[in-house]
C-alpha cells in the first residue's frame, strides 16, 4: 500500500470533473439564449415572490447537524476498532463495550432531553 | 513503465464511467418502464422498439433547453452544484470491485479501479462530499422551495449517515478489514455476509434509501409540498447532472450493499462483473419496487425513525456482533 495506490481514485476524480463540466459544456454550445425579467423570477408557484429568500431556519437544523458531528467521530473510532477486533480479542470487546456504553448513555440523555423530537 | 500503467489505469477508469453511465441512462428507462407497469400503465413506448431510445431523446432535449440563472441565485455556485454532485458519485466508483484480476492480452488487470486499505472510508468520505452538490445547489438557488429542500436533505442525509456507518461495522468486524476486495475475499472463504449480519443488511439498505432520496425517504425533493427541492430551479442539462448524481448514487450504494452482504463479484461458473451486475440489478429493481409501493414519510417521523429506531439497532446489533466475533465464536 503507497500513495501509488490512490492514483486511480486522482484519474476518477478528474473523470468525474470532465463529465459534469461536459454537462455544462454541452449546454453552453445547444443553448437558446432569451433573456427575459419575468422568467428569471424565482419560481414561486407561479405568484411574485415575497418576503426575504434566506430565512432563518428551525433550531432543529442545527440539533440534527451537532448530533451528527458527535456520533459520527464516534463512528469513525469504531471502524478501526472493528477491523483489529478479532485479532486483539477481549481486551477489544471490553473497550468496545464501554465504548458503546458511553454512546449509549449519550444517546439515552439526548432523547430525555428531547432533542430528537422534532417540533 | 510508470506511463504504461497510468495509461492501463485512465482506460479502466473510462470503461468503468462510460458502462455505469450507460447503466444510468437504461436505468432510468427501467425505472419508468418498471414503474408505468406497476401502475397498469405502458411507460416510454414511442422512441424506438419498447422505448429503448428514450434516454436519447431525453439526451436531446436536455441539451435544447434553455438554460438561464434565475435573477436571485450565486452565479458561481449555482453553475458549480450539479458539477460537485456527479465528481463525488463518480469519484466513489474507483474503489467498487467488479471483478478479480484476470489477463488481457498478457497484461495482469484488476477489474477495481485501486484496492485501498480505506476504501469503504472513501465511498462514505465522497458520500459526504456529495451532499454539498444538493445543499450548494438549495442554497444558490435563491428560491425559498430550494432552500428548505436543501436544509431537509442536510438534516436527513446527516441523520442517516450516522445509521449507514454503524450498520456495516459488523461486516468489518468480521471481515477484519476496509478494503472492499478483502471483504469479498472473505466472504468467497466463508458464507455471505447476509446471513451472519441481516440485521445490518436491512439497516444498510434502509439507510442507503434515505442516502440516495429515494422514495419513501424523498423528503427534500416532496413534489407535493416543495415543488421540486433543492433542484427546483434547474433544467437542461444542470438538470441532468443532478439526476446523473442521484442514480449513480443508487448504482453506488447498491454495488456496496452487494459487495459487503451478498459476495460481491464472487459467485460460480460465471465472470465477477456478471455476478455483481446480477445482484446489483435485482436489488435496483427492489428499491423500485419500493418506490412504486411505499408512500412518502412525514418529516418528523423520517427523522424520528433515522435516530430513534434505526441508530439503536445499529448499535445494538453491532454489539452482539462484537461479542460473538470477539469471544471467538464462529471459530474460522
């Protein structure tokens, strides 16, 4: 394993730049151009817009979006727990159960304080 | 030397774009064709025999369209969203193996484009990168049915994430690594991961339903409430970036879910591709039937069921996977 190996992943990368740029592209050369002030409106269900564009958002957003930051470190702890697991053994399971334990603490806390529900 | 396998690797990877693209295109037909049947409806019939050059005539009226930035949308960002969204799906193919080594005209080819002791990290990695594309897209749109689309594809995309990582924790566990070769490797020695981990491979398959936006988890782009989501202010060929990005998605995580639970490439009597192709094809055509059968969920029930049921079953599951693995049962 070198950093050869992430070679490929570099060429997909790039592919996948050149097909969405293609998109692009290929819009640029086919288009119809009409420019026109009614239909760069913002579609609003077809009446004027009204009011400002962007408003501030439930506080769940930002709940959802701190939650997801603190399991999914947790979860990137596991994944190398989980590929030495067998090989380590007890010692392994022990940790990972009080790991779970505490995540599950975390999580049991959360959910009394409600912060799952969504209003 | 260093030039020819460069030149071994760029052709791989466009064989690889090209077919999955290709695939993308005839899935759409089979989607609708699936769907329209389903619904005691023909589907696309008109476009050559039994609709087969529908994606063309699709092609061709994409490109025709008029493409135009609504007045209150970021120039820049708007233009960039449909792009990001396609190099991250795209980016996630170099790490699916579709078969094992074979030879070609005495050259030793891995059908994978590289086997990375990370490589499920990756796919989840670019999974994320993939987000921004949507949410980028919401955003710059400047139109309030975007911009909420944008914020409830973010909150349920992050939500289940969360389930999606723990619920293949088990296969790694027994599979005792990240690379996804390994992982098949392992299951050609063994059993199919399904059948020790089928608690994870419903998990997985739930999750990479809400990943993709597939139906019943198409919160961010409800027709019925937010017009068209977050790409409610795309068309032509913008357009088609971002339906590009949601199906090579759907290609992506159904290869994963093959891969980790059902053996991936391995298989008798017939070459690895086929195999994979086979099983990725019928659980395609599950989550179309999905589709046509489920309704939409309500939101808060959507992330109700990410967090509430789904995470602590993944937990759970993953840790009587530690226990039995850990402890030293099955003995291998």
């Amino acid at each position: 394993m070198t950093l050869r190996d992430y070679l490929p992943v570099l060429v997909f990368f790039a592919i996948g730049l050149v097909v969405g740029g293609a998109l692009l592209g290929a819009s640029f050369l086919f288009r119809r151009k009409r420019r026109n002030k009614i239909k760069e409106l913002p579609y609003e269900s077809g009446i004027l817009a009204t009011g400002a564009v962007r408003q501030r958002f439930s506080i769940d957003f930002y709940l959802t979006a701190m939650l997801f930051i603190v399991f999914d470190i947790e979860l990137a702890f596991f994944y190398p727990l989980a590929v030495v697991l067998k090989s380590v053994g007890v010692a392994a399971v022990v940790e990972l159960t009080l790991f779970v334990v505490v995540l599950g603490a975390g999580l049991a806390y959360v959910w009394r304080k409600g912060a799952l529900e969504w209003r | 030397m260093i030039q020819e396998a460069f030149l071994v690797i760029l052709i791989k990877a466009v064989v690889v774009v090209f077919i999955v693209v290709t695939t993308f295109a005839y899935l759409m037909l089979l989607e609708r064709k699936l769907m329209g049947r389903m619904q005691l409806r023909y589907g696309p019939n008109r476009t050559g025999p039994f609709g087969l050059l529908q994606p063309a005539a699709d092609l061709v009226k994409m490109l025709l369209k008029e493409d135009f930035t609504p007045a209150g949308a970021n120039k820049v960002l708007f233009q960039l969203a449909p792009v990001m969204a396609v190099f991250a799906a795209v980016g996630s193919l170099s790490v699916i193996p579709f078969g094992d080594s074979v030879t070609l005209w005495g050259h030793h080819v891995n059908l994978y484009g590289t086997d990375l002791n990370v490589g499920l990290l990756l796919v989840f990695a670019l999974s994320g990168i993939g987000f921004y594309g949507l949410i980028l897209g919401g955003y710059a749109s400047g139109n309030k049915y975007a911009l909420l689309g944008a914020a409830r594809s973010a909150a349920q995309l992050v939500s289940y994430e969360v389930a999606m990582g723990l619920s293949v924790v088990g296969v790694l566990m027994l599979a005792q690594s990240l690379s996804l070769v390994d992982i098949v490797h392992a299951q050609a020695d063994t059993v199919w991961y399904i059948l020790l981990q089928p608690v994870g491979f419903i998990l997985f398959m739930l999750a990479g339903l809400a990943e993709t936006n597939r139906p019943p988890f198409d919160l961010p782009e409800a027709e019925g409430e937010l017009v068209a989501g977050y790409h409610t202010e795309y068309g032509g060929t913008k357009f088609a970036g971002f339906a590009m990005a949601e199906y090579l998605n759907m290609i992506v995580v159904t290869s994963i879910a093959a891969t980790l639970f059902l053996g991936g490439f391995s298989g008798p009597w017939l070459p690895g591709p086929i195999w994979l192709a086979i099983k990725v094809f019928i659980l395609i055509v599950g989550l179309i039937w999905i589709r046509a059968t489920m309704p939409r969920l309500r939101y808060d029930r959507l992330m109700k069921f990410g967090w509430k049921i789904l995470l602590p079953l993944a937990t759970l599951n993953l840790l009587i996977t530690a226990l039995v693995v850990g402890l030293g049962f099955p003995n291998k």
